[in-house]
C-alpha cells in the first residue's frame, strides 16, 4: 500500500500523467503525418494537408483534454472499486467534445479524419504504456505489522484476504496477548524489540478501532514523520474529512507529519533554503544597521547563540540579535518577565517588532530550523513541561520553525497542553497554503508590535 504523500506515490503519478500526455502526443502526431504523407483526394479538398497545423497549441489542447478525460472518467482516482472500473472510451468522448470546443474558440480548423483517428490510435497506445509501466515498475507489497486486539486483527486479515489486495503483506500483529489470528503474534508495545520492529517495518495499520489517544500518539511517536495508517471507527468519521487509504472497503485514515515525510518534506526543506536565502542577502542593510544600534547601546556583543531542543530532542544554538545587557557570567537569563531590567533600550524595540530573531535565518539554512513549525523550547524547559505533558516530545518530530501555528494563534503564557494541540494540528494537517498564511500573519504581527 503506498501513501498518498510519499515519494514512490508522487513520483508514480507524476511519471503515469507524463506518459499519458505522450500517448496523446505521440497519437496526434501519426495521424497527422499518415493525413499529410498519404494521398486522400476526397480530404484535399476539404484542408490541404500541408495546411494542416502541428504546433505546441494543437499538442497541448490534444493532451490536456486526453487528461481531462482520463480524470473525469475515473482513470486518477486513488482507489478503483471493481463494479467501478473506468471505459477508457467515457474517457477518448469527453477528449473529442473538449477539443471540439476547444478548436472552435480557437477558430482553427481541424478535419473530422484526425478527430476520430486520434482517440482511436489512442485506445490502442494506452492500455500497451499502462501495461509496460507495471512490467517495469510493479506495486510491490509492502510488509505491515496489524496493532490491534485478536479479533479485530484476525477480521482485518480476513478483510484484506477477500480483497485479494496483493498490496499489504502482513507479516505479524502487535498485541497484550497472543491468540489465534492466522499471522505471528510479535509481542506488547512496551517491548523494546517489538518497538523497533514496528518503527522500522515499512507499513503500520491500527485495527484497534477504540484505541485510547495516549496509544495512537505513543504509535505516532515510535513511527517517527511517516506514522501509519488507523482502521477509521465511528467517531473518527466525525473529525476527519477526507480518507487517504483502504483495507478492502473500509476506510483508512493516514496518520503522519505532513511536513516531515516523503514529497512534502523536500518540498518544504527546498521553500526554506530558497526563502531564507533570498531574505538573508536583501535584509543585509538591516542587519548592518541593527548590529550598529545594538554596539552603540552598550558596546557588547551584537548577536549571541541560546540553546533550543531541535528536532529529535537534540539541543542546537540559536541565533538572536542581543537585547539585553552583559551579565559578568555571560548571556544567560531566564524568561522576558524575570529579565525585564535587564532589557536594553535597542533590544527593548527589537524584541517588540520580533526584529531580534531575524538571525534565525542562519539556522533555518544550515537545516537546524524550519520558516514555519513549532517554536523551539530551552532544554530546562522542555525538560520540565515533559513531566506535566508527557506528549510534548512529539513537536520534536519536524524541525522548530521562526513561525507556528500555536504563536499566531494562542496566547504568550497558555498552557503548553493547548499548544501541543496546536502543533500537532500543524504537524498533521500540513499544507504548502498553509505555511504561506502563517508567514504572512507572522509578518504582519511582528510589523504591528502585536505578535506574542
């Protein structure tokens, strides 16, 4: 079973829509060079053939609509039911009526011969390239462990029989107990053996449909970015939207770091480097005049580094613009509120405007930070929310980031309950969209002095 967010998914679906466009390319270029190469009297005099264009419109309005097609014909959906399956002819019909419509507001002509004789030649090409694509490159099945209690696991497995679904091979369950399933049982979750195994296995499914939260965020945890998949129950079809995957005809909910796992990961990563960069090289005069102001003030140090717990819980030295002043023993101090007096009048203005973190462009570069995720914690901290929110590691999974959801959206002194929720929101329901509104709303906050 591949996910839906994964490289090997994107990478398939990027290669299939590619190979559909040259079907169609590929087809719209043999029926015109036979018009143009053999003699058909009876068209001449309808369009000269020499006449007859091949430009990058005609492939591209031959193509588009032969996706057009595919996908309204149900050719792209993700899961194919069998009383379902697509007509490739649905499909070559609604690419004649959009290129029909499409060469009349184009005002261009096109002869009846190549309209037909496109999709025809197109019947033929396609299910050949959708053959040799799974020749070449065919869905492996991907070894998964089932958590779950027996007889759920053992209606999983008789699911994923009936299915005939050469996609999941399961090669044990994870429970209390052992009992009669028809596949190994590998031990307890507590079981540092078994931990691994599930950790490193390629495809996790929770079958235990009533599983308290505490175990499907200690699963989250073993699993790291990628997560697993969670047999959908009753209450969960009421707070989730959408369903990335199935067992047979039952739902499966993807349960993973968005930000942090297959495509979207590089995706993300590349924004980062991209955006820090460019802000980094056109905020170089700021950075100078800041610098300056910072010297001036009391001639000390203008920037200094302060322990963060980066992703995996490993501490990092942050960069900040300093805002208050020396200590005999160095920068260290404790919080804005205990350190007040110490805060000097430059670093007073930095720290409303949020102008003393813009150094934090170097770590987002050097790949400790993230533009956008949870905001890091000092070690000592982290260390004592850790025993009031046993949860709170989980931010750990994805990078820090200059910006979060839980900053722009809660208050400085909320419960660090309230803004795991927060950052497990963001972690989980990531979108490209989504880190752009959060940029821009922490810019505008930092602009109004209002940001927290």
């Amino acid at each position: 079973m591949i996910r839906p967010g994964s490289l090997e998914r994107s990478l398939r679906v990027t290669i299939g829509i590619a190979g559909d466009f040259v079907v169609a390319w590929w087809s719209l270029t043999t029926v015109v060079y036979l018009r143009r190469t053999v003699p058909l009297a009876f068209t001449r005099s309808l369009l000269a053939p020499e006449k007859l264009p091949l430009d990058a419109i005609m492939v591209m309005l031959f193509g588009a609509a032969f996706l057009a097609g595919l996908g309204l014909a149900g050719f792209y959906r993700r899961r194919i039911a069998l009383r379902g399956r697509p007509i490739v002819m649905v499909a070559l019909l609604i690419q004649i009526a959009l290129v029909t419509i499409g060469m009349t507001v184009l005002e261009r002509p096109l002869p009846r011969s190549i309209l037909l004789a496109v999709p025809l030649l197109e019947a033929l090409a396609f299910p050949i390239w959708h053959s040799l694509q799974k020749k070449i490159w065919p869905v492996r099945p991907r070894e998964t462990i089932l958590v779950g209690d027996p007889a759920e696991v053992a209606a999983a497995i008789a699911v994923l029989r009936g299915a005939d679904d050469q996609r999941v091979r399961v090669i044990g369950y994870v429970d209390s107990d052992p009992a009669e399933t028809g596949v190994p049982w590998l031990g307890r979750l507590d079981d540092p053996a078994v931990r691994a195994a599930v950790h490193e296995v390629e495809e996790v499914i929770c079958v235990w449909s009533e599983a308290a939260p505490h175990g499907r965020l200690e699963l989250l945890r073993i699993r790291g970015p990628r997560g697993y998949l969670l047999l959908a129950s009753s209450a969960d079809a009421l707070l989730v939207s959408s369903v990335l995957g199935w067992m047979g005809d039952e739902p499966l909910i993807e349960v993973m770091v968005g930000c942090g796992f297959g495509a979207n990961a590089i995706v993300k990563r590349g924004i980062d480097i991209a955006v820090s960069l460019a802000l980094s090289v056109l905020t170089i005069p700021v950075w100078l005049v800041i610098a300056a102001a910072v010297w001036l003030d009391d001639h000390g140090p203008v920037v200094f580094r302060q322990m963060r717990t980066g992703r995996g819980g490993v501490p990092f030295a942050m960069w900040k613009f300093r805002s208050m002043r020396v200590l005999r023993a160095g920068l260290a101090g404790s919080n804005a509120q205990s350190d007040e007096e110490r805060v000097t009048r430059v670093g007073r203005f930095l720290r409303r405007y949020h102008i003393d973190e813009v150094p934090q462009l170097i770590n987002v570069i050097t790949g400790e930070m993230s533009l956008v995720g949870p905001r890091p914690e000092r070690p000592e901290i982290a260390a004592r929310i850790l025993e009031e929110v046993p949860d709170f590691d989980l931010r750990c999974l994805v990078r820090p980031g200059m910006a979060g959801l839980a900053q722009s959206l809660v208050e400085y002194d909320s419960r660090p309950s309230v803004k795991l929720r927060y950052d497990l929101t963001y972690m989980c329901s990531w979108s490209l969209w989504l880190d752009i509104r959060l940029m821009f709303r922490s810019v505008a906050a930092a602009l109004s002095g209002s940001g927290v």
